[in-house]
C-alpha cells in the first residue's frame, strides 16, 4: 500500500504548470509559508468542515473528496495521504451529511442527500480553497464512492481543477458483481471454507442487507492482506479533537446517514439518480 501510494505521489508530481501556479492570499502571505487551517466554511447555506494541510503555500493542491458515503478521512492525523503534505498542500472536506460538517448541521426528517447537491458542495469548497490559498486551479482526488462524486465536480467545474486522480475508481455495476466471484474462486482456491460459506451465502450484489456490505469487505481485507503491505496502525488513528466522545458519536451518526441516504436498508435509496449511479453500485458505462 505504500508503494502504490508513493507512485501515485510520483504521478502527481508530473502535473501542468496550472497547478503550480500561485499568489499572495489569506492562508499563503509567501510562497515559503506553510498551510494549516481547519475549520467550518459557509458553504450553500452551512457550516462545512475543511482541513488544509502543508509544507508550503508554493506547491499544488489537492482537494479529497472522500469515500464512503460518510467515511471523512480529515479524522486522521498522520492518515494515508500524510507523506505527501512535503510536496502538496492537502485539503480533507467533510461532505454534508458526514463527520464534522454532520455534527454541526444535524439533518431535519425531510432533509435529503443527493449527488447533485453534494457536487455543488464540492464546487464551492474548490472555489474556497484556491481563493483562500491564491491557486488558480486544485488536482481533484476521489476515492471510491467519492470517485462518483469526484467525476461529477470535474464534468460540472473542469475550470477548477487542473487534473482528477481516480482511486478505487467505480464505474460498472458489473464489475461489482465480477469482483464478487473472483473472491469467492480466491477464497475456494485457499481451501477457505469459512470465507466461501459467507460469501455465498450473501449471494452477489446489490444486496437488501447494509451488513452484506462490511461482511464482503471484511473478506476483502483478508486476501488484499496477502498480497499487500499491511496499512499502518498510524494511519488510523484519530487527531485529539476527533478523539472526543462527540466527534466519534457525530463520525458514526454521519455515516449511519449517509448510507441510509445512499443506499438505504433495502438498496432502495433515491437519492442517487440511476443515471448517474445508484447506491453504492455505479451504473454509468465503462469508460476507458
């Protein structure tokens, strides 16, 4: 995992020179500063939590959107993406409905979650963040289900971002299915009974159980460990004012949610046209 890291680091470091590009501003009055803010930002009429993290106001910037729905990685503080605030200023946002943003907007029963609000969202946080550090324009990185999230601010706002980086990338809903079989033939091959019986018993997705989803990625985790290197406990664990009773209530609330939002008890949320992708499951067509 740290390899794949650091080469996603070595990638990004051969950017253009848009993303280079860069004036005195609030956070930044020199290019040699360093960047360190976090806070609530009003964005399209709340308070949203933004963290921004650097060794210098001089290099790119790379705003996250995360996974999830509801899995905000601003909690960590020496996560992942922690190794490259030498040679990138890193901006963590926790959407609405998650984390901290959750916490202090807790949602009314009608209120309601939906890709185009949260792409807005993502919009204007972008457009904060290069004013707020003198950018003219940010690289873009969504994880996952925030790589749903992620295409759909780059094809709204492309004048923003200089590049957009895809992890865990979703883009059919029939390699969801076809990753489903490959593990259970990984699991049979390994003579792993236990793991098969599980997972056969889930059936291939979608699923009408929320809990289907943590016992298939638990199963995952369990032969990604085989071939990778282990993820270091660091990158875990939280920062002194996400280790509160409250922060972790407000972390798990948002993403308790946030998945009811996205997906629903029965795979049957609205909330995500089937245009576009619908719960966890992206429908769109493959792309090359």
């Amino acid at each position: 995992m740290k390899t794949l890291l650091n080469s996603l680091g070595g990638a990004l470091l051969a950017l253009p020179l848009s993303c280079l590009s860069a004036q005195p501003a609030p956070a930044c009055p020199s290019p040699a500063a360093r960047v360190s803010e976090q806070g609530f930002v009003r964005i399209n009429g709340i308070e949203q939590w933004v963290t921004m993290q650097g060794d210098s106001c001089a290099n790119p910037v790379i705003l996250i959107a995360h996974g999830g729905p509801g899995n905000p990685q601003s909690l960590y503080a020496n996560g992942p993406d922690a190794g490259w605030r030498k040679e990138f200023t890193i901006v963590h946002w926790d959407q609405r409905g998650a984390g901290m943003t959750y916490g202090r907007n807790k949602p009314n029963e009608d209120d309601k979650l939906t890709v185009e609000g949260l792409r807005d969202d993502g919009l204007a946080v972008a457009r904060h963040v290069a004013a707020r550090l003198g950018k003219r324009k940010l690289i873009l990185m969504g994880s996952s289900w925030g790589s749903v999230l992620g295409v759909q601010m780059a094809k709204a706002g492309p004048e923003l971002f200089c590049a957009y980086l895809g992890t865990a990338q979703m883009v059919a809903h029939r390699e969801n299915i076809d990753g489903h079989a490959r593990l259970i033939a990984l699991a049979r091959a390994a003579g792993d009974t236990e793991t098969v019986a599980k997972l056969d018993a889930l059936g291939p997705p979608p699923w009408t159980n929320p809990r289907s989803f943590g016992i298939e990625r638990k199963a995952m985790r369990k032969y990604e460990a085989m071939s990778t290197d282990p993820m270091p406990k660091a990158w875990m664990e939280p920062g002194a004012q996400y280790a509160t009773p409250q922060a972790q209530a407000d972390y798990e609330g948002g993403e308790d949610y946030s998945f009811l939002q996205f997906v629903g008890m029965h795979d049957d949320a609205s909330s995500v046209p089937t245009s576009s992708c619908r719960s966890t499951w992206c429908r769109a067509p493959r792309t090359s």
